[in-house]
C-alpha cells in the first residue's frame, strides 16, 4: 500500500513534465528513474525505512532496433544514487580488523536522531530488450523491457542528522564501509509513451563476503518510477 500511494505521487508529479518535453531528433533517450530501496535477507538491527530509502537514476540508452520487428536492444551508461535509511538509531563504523558493523548511536553524544542513513554513487551500464506492441508507433506504445546492468561503486558515504543541546548537527563519514565495489542485477519495466513502473533485483551482495554487518549477505531491491526525458 505505501509503494502504491508513493507510486501515484509520483506519477502525478511528473506525468505533465514528461508530456510537455520537448523531444529532440537523437537515436537514444535519457531515462531517469525515482524509486524506493529495500534490502533483502538483512539482519534485524539493519532494518530500512520506506520514505528515506530513496533512489534517483538517470542513463542515457542508445536505440538498436531488430530488423523490421516490434523489437529493439537499449544499450547504455548512467549514474545511480541509492540511499538507506535505518529505522534504528545506529550507523556504520569500520572495526579495527577490517570488518563493518552497526553501532548504535549515544543518547549522551547524538541526543536526539532525526535521521542516520547510507548513500551510495554507482557508475552503471544497462542493457535491456524492448518489445513495443504498436510497432508502428513506438513513441505511443506500451511497452515492456527486460534486462540488466552492472554497475561499479563511486563513491559512499553515511550521515548522521541530529537534535543535542538545543542544535542541529549531522555527522557525515565517507568510506566504502566493504561494500561491493561491483554490483550486477536483473532489471524490467513495463509502461507507455514515456512513462514506466520499474523494478530491479540485485543479484550479488551488498557487501564483500563476511565483512559487512554480522557477516549479512543482504541484496538490494528496487522499485518506482521510469520517465524518458527525449
């Protein structure tokens, strides 16, 4: 239900912008996407909230149709932006031997926590096969797309946000806290003109094998949003 009414406020949003853009002659297009993330299999302290967890991409994909059929390939690059935000009052910290945890964060030191969360930057490649169902008019078709991409790790970071003694403070600490430094994972949409429901599965994990917290092997998963600017 909430990835329903987020949906819809997103839809609603940014519907009018896509239809009044203007749509100059290129062979490609560039996509952007809104969208929410989620982990799977994760311990419990590492829990995620829904509002906080958000994503924002953009990939500009080149156009290949397959000969004369409803068919085309979409091959291209793009930058991601991923963010994590904990339902618990802890943050990431790098242990002495290499390893990451989850510390919880001193009432005494962070007063009172607006918000602790992870971002990450990926440089990404994705591939997708598109099938339009008027192949006559691709631009007002419906569409579905299946694929993937790969993506390599730029740059990470965790902030903290916080009330102590009567100010406003964050703390931000950038590291890759043993996160993969490549990620890969299976991708689809399914919408019409410019406008798609998105969905991606991620088919590594998060983090280096035992060196993230309590040894997880959390994957990512996420799901919003596709609007083709041109």
């Amino acid at each position: 239900m909430r990835f329903l009414i987020a949906t819809l406020a997103l839809f609603c949003s940014t519907s009018l912008f896509a239809q009044q853009a203007s749509s100059p002659d290129l062979p490609g297009a560039l996509r952007v996407q809104f969208g929410f993330n989620f982990l799977v299999d994760h311990p419990d302290s590492m829990s995620t909230g829904f509002w906080g967890s958000k994503a924002f991409n953009f990939h500009y994909q080149y156009s290949v149709r397959l000969g004369e059929s409803a068919f085309t390939l979409h091959p291209g690059f793009g930058l991601a932006t991923d963010k994590f935000s904990f339902e618990e009052d802890v943050t990431l910290v790098r242990n002495i031997n290499g390893t990451v945890s989850l510390e919880g964060l001193d009432p005494s030191e962070y007063g009172s926590v607006k918000r602790t969360k992870l971002a990450t930057t990926y440089f990404e490649i994705p591939l997708e096969l598109r099938y339009h169902f008027n192949k006559d008019n691709f631009k007002k078709s419906v569409k579905l797309s299946v694929g993937g991409k790969v993506g390599i790790l730029m740059s990470s970071h965790t902030k903290v946000k916080f009330d102590h003694l009567g100010e406003k403070q964050k703390v931000k600490v950038k590291d890759n806290f043993n996160l993969n430094r490549f990620r890969y994972g299976l991708q689809g949409s399914l919408g019409v003109a410019g406008i798609s429901a998105y969905f991606y599965y991620g088919l590594n994990d998060l983090f280096e094998k035992g060196k993230g917290p309590e040894a997880t092997t959390a994957s990512q998963m996420q799901t919003g949003l596709l609007i083709s600017i041109f």
